[in-house]
C-alpha cells in the first residue's frame, strides 16, 4: 500500500500540505494526479503567501536582557530583593498592572498582546541572542541566518529599498549578532545609522554635488568593465554580493523614493518630539518611515539592558526612553492604519534574575521573560502566558524562540519548514521545531 500522507513536521501550510509533500505525491500521477492537479496545488501554495497577515515586521531588540520583574511581570507581593524599587501603575486593560516607568506604553496596552511566559535555556548574551533571532539553537558565533535575512532571502529585493534594514545597526555584545550566516552577504541587513545625529544621512547614500547622474553612468559602465573580468568566477559570494551591491546602491542614490524614505528631516517636529529626540525614538520613528516604503523586515536594535550592577540608576534612565518610543510607535502607526499590515515585536535575548544580587543588579535569566505583540491581526489587550509568583519560572504556555520565530514567518506568508540551500548544497529547513502562537489571534 502508497503511503500518501504528508509528515507532520511539514504540514504548516493553510491547507495542511508543503511543497515537499507535493513532490511525493508527484511521483503517483500515472495512477490518477494528472498535471492540472499539481498546477492547481501550486496556485494554492500561492495563495498561501497571498494571505499573508503582515506587509512588513517591525522587530524591537531589546539587547542585552530587559528586566521583566521592572516592567511588564511586577511582583508587587514578592519580598523586597524579588520585587524591586518600582511600584506599579494601571494600563487600559482591565486588571492589567505594568511597572510604574512604563506610564505611555501603559496606555496603549489595549493594542497589543503581553506575552509573559518567553522562555529557554541559555544564560549566554550571544548565544542566546542568535538563538531568539533566528529560532534555532547553534553557537554563539550565528551557525544560523536571523530572521530578517531569509526575510530578505525568501522576499527578494523587489523594490528600490532594501529588504532588511537595521536601525542603526545590527545587535552587537563583543561582534555583530544576527547576520546572514551561510546565506551570504547579499542577505545582510542594510546598516541605516543613527537617525538622531545632526544633519543625519545614510552613510554611501548621498553624492556630493559634483557627481551628477551623467558622472554616476560613467562609473556604472566602468564598474561593468571590471565585472565582466569577475564574471569567469562562479560561485563566489563575495563577487555576487559586490555586484549586486553595486547595482542597488547606484539605484538607490539616484532614486528620490529612496531618498525620501530615509528623509526624517521631514517629518512633523512636533511628533519626533514624541517620539523623544535620542537614538531609540528616532530609530522607531525611522522603522515606521522604512516599512511604510516598502521595507519588509526593520530591527531596531536598543541595547544596553544589561544590568549586573546598580539596576534601578540604569533602569531610571533608560525606561522613559523606551516608554516613550515604543508607546509612540504603536499609537502612530494605528492612528495612520500602518499597524493593521505590520507586525511589532519587541523582545531581548533573555530576563533578568528573580533576586536582585549584591551589587544591586539582577543577571541574566533565560527561564523566563515577557514580549510584546502588535499589529497585523494580533489582538489588543490581552496577556498570554504567566510566571511563578517570584517570577522565575513560566506556569503557563510557553514560548520558545522558535515559536516567536515560526509565528513572524507564519504572519509574513513564508513557509518555516521551507529548506534552504547551503553553499555546500545541504538543504538546511529554516526553523526546525516551534508553531504559530495562535492565542495571539484569538
């Protein structure tokens, strides 16, 4: 007897199939799948990205382990070295309390979904940060491409801005995090610089004055001289990377669309006042302008949260910050609609210890720690998931790095199961456990 039914590990698609599934069955058309039912399988795995919940992601990085005792799972009934300084406040939902730092984003609760349960096993800045940003476990070094790299790889560079922008840069501890791995240059991330410098501008993305569009074919056409001696070398990623490089930063600075979306100068000064004039609140005003122009994947890199020592001097400082950028960023985008098509995560790489230690810090805590959902069909004012009562250990529905994974690839309309290609040849799947978080749809 065939064995026709798909495996479970590949059956995420809507209509519970994935394309390798399809290729088995393949090899049983003589005996009655003719070709305009494979054609008519095809249409369907179309139309799963077709339906995609989100445009675009906009990723909140949290670098280096956001206390979750202090912000978003207070313990306000837990001892004095569990508990913390802060007291906490109401949000707009109903029975929901936040740390009292967090008064903005206390008042845009009802748009998001708090996910208190975030957890897994690894205490180590890098690890663990390569772990959450691309949902498979390897070694500190990145063995595995993060999440807006096979974005970039599975979207392609469709329009005139890049895919997969980086505000102002990657996640970095000791080197930069969340790279492209074995899916090459051409997948990294587009660096955008820091929006709130002076006279800010995208560095290799302005021209001086001098260098008009006739100057600009001059050099296009002997840059293509040099390539064609390239050309003889195949396989190189490095090469393939220079020269597609080339061809989009040409475009790019020529193209007022380009210009334009980077173009923050333009916006209302009263609103990049609420945003906050610092690096965090231009980068998230900044995310908003990108995915508006198309840009399919923005991390906006924030870190800093690292606090062995001397937490609530950090935390006084760095809160209001984040409050007031994130809480801005959310409010924006659903007032102008952008929210409904986009989803925003934030997240760090980990939590923070229960007790707070003796030099008046809390260390790294992987057990436990809280994200947010927003955007894109998720539903406001819920709270999934909870903790213990000295919030060291999740009491209800986990999730895991690859789940947080899975569930952005899910709402970008790309495949999780899919396998992608080594430079070796080896086909590598792009998550290789998790699942949708379905509570944050329901």
């Amino acid at each position: 007897m065939l064995d026709v039914s798909p495996t479970p590990r590949r059956s995420h698609l809507c209509n519970g199939l994935s394309r390798r599934d399809f290729i088995r069955i393949g090899a049983l058309a003589p005996i009655g799948l003719t070709l305009a039912n494979l054609l008519s399988v095809e249409k369907a795995i179309a139309g799963a990205a077709s339906r995609a919940r989100a445009k675009s992601v906009i990723l909140v990085f949290l670098g280096g382990g956001i206390s979750h005792h202090d912000t978003f799972d207070p313990k306000p009934d837990a001892v004095e070295e569990i508990r913390g300084k802060y007291k906490t406040i109401p949000t707009t939902v109903t029975g929901l309390q936040i740390g009292e730092l967090l008064p903005q984003i206390a008042r845009q609760m009802d748009k998001v979904t708090l996910v208190r349960s975030g957890t897994h096993e690894n205490d180590h800045h890098e690890t663990a940060t390569n772990w959450v940003l691309s949902g498979r476990f390897g070694s500190p070094f990145g063995d595995y491409p993060s999440m807006g790299a096979v974005v970039a790889h599975e979207t392609g560079f469709s329009g005139i801005v890049p895919p997969y922008i980086a505000v102002p840069k990657n996640p970095s501890f000791t080197w930069e995090l969340g790279k492209s791995a074995w899916l090459g240059g051409r997948f990294e991330s587009f660096k955008c610089g820091n929006p709130n410098d002076a006279d800010f501008k995208v560095r290799d993305l302005s021209q001086p004055p001098s260098v008009t569009p006739q100057v600009m074919d001059r050099r296009k056409t002997m840059l293509e001289a040099v390539d064609s001696l390239a050309g003889h070398i195949k396989g190189n990623d490095q090469i393939a990377t220079y020269d597609e490089f080339g061809q989009k930063a040409a475009e790019m600075v020529l193209s007022p669309k380009a210009q334009s979306a980077f173009d923050i100068s333009g916006e209302d000064a009263k609103l990049r006042e609420e945003y906050g004039r610092n690096e965090f609140g231009q980068s998230c005003l900044m995310a908003r302008r990108l995915v508006e122009s198309g840009v399919r994947f923005v991390t906006v890199n924030y870190g800093g949260w690292d606090h062995h020592k001397k937490i609530f001097e950090g935390l006084d400082k760095k809160l209001p910050e984040f409050d007031r950028g994130f809480a801005t960023l959310i409010r924006d985008m659903h007032e102008r609609g952008t929210l409904k098509e986009t989803l925003v995560v934030a997240m760090g790489e980990f939590g923070r210890t229960p007790k707070v230690n003796k030099d008046a810090g809390r260390d790294h805590w992987g057990r436990a720690g809280s994200l947010i959902f927003a955007g894109a069909g998720v539903r406001g004012g819920q709270v999934l998931g909870a903790t213990d009562k000295n919030g060291a250990f999740v009491t209800e529905r986990p999730v895991r790095p690859a789940d947080v994974c899975w569930t952005i690839y899910d709402a970008l309309g790309i495949d999780p199961t899919k396998d992608l290609l080594t430079p070796e040849g080896r086909p590598v799947s792009i998550l290789a456990e998790g699942s949708v978080v379905q509570e944050l749809y329901s």
